[in-house]
C-alpha cells in the first residue's frame, strides 16, 4: 500500500493506492484517527467535512476543515501510518513481530 497526504488550498489529500482488499482497513484507520486525535489541526478537528472516493486498489479521501481552522498534514500522516502500518493487523496469518 502507498500513501500521500497533501494539502491543496486548505483540503487535506489522502491519496492511497494498491489497497484492494483493504479498503476496509482504510475506512477503520481513519476513524481510529478521528476518535483518538485530540490535537487542533488532526482529523479529530471539529467540523472537517469527509469526502471518500474509491476506484479499483486506489482510494482517495479529501478533508475540509471548518472555516477559520487548518488541518495539520503531519499530524494527520503520523496517526494514519500509526494505524495502518505499526497497529496493522499480520498479513496471512503470519504472526505479529
């Protein structure tokens, strides 16, 4: 799986490609992101509007915050990766190193 974060214009990207399969997987990281971010600017801000796209192995999320308030593309980068990458699940059934 890849993943981009970027800004564009006050938006939040999330462009992640090769997740077939794990879309699923996705959607729960974001919410996981939603529910434990208690920073200003992470995806737990208050009010940012959530558009998801979902084409083939790719999905693309776009995040718009509430007028006045910015997003911070580190923070929302460092909590997905955290919840798809370090508290991912093992492929296969191999076991958790």
């Amino acid at each position: 799986m890849r993943m981009r974060v970027s800004e564009r214009q006050n938006e939040v990207r999330i462009e992640l490609s090769r997740v077939a399969g794990r879309q699923g997987n996705v959607l729960a990281a974001l919410t996981a992101c939603q529910k434990s971010c208690t920073c200003s600017g992470g995806l737990g801000a208050s009010s940012a509007a959530l558009s998801v796209r979902a084409r083939g192995d790719e999905l693309r999320v776009s995040l718009r915050p509430a007028q006045g308030q910015r997003l911070d593309v580190g923070e929302i980068y460092r909590c997905l990766r955290r919840n798809l990458v370090e508290h991912a699940p093992p492929l296969d059934g191999a076991p958790a190193a």
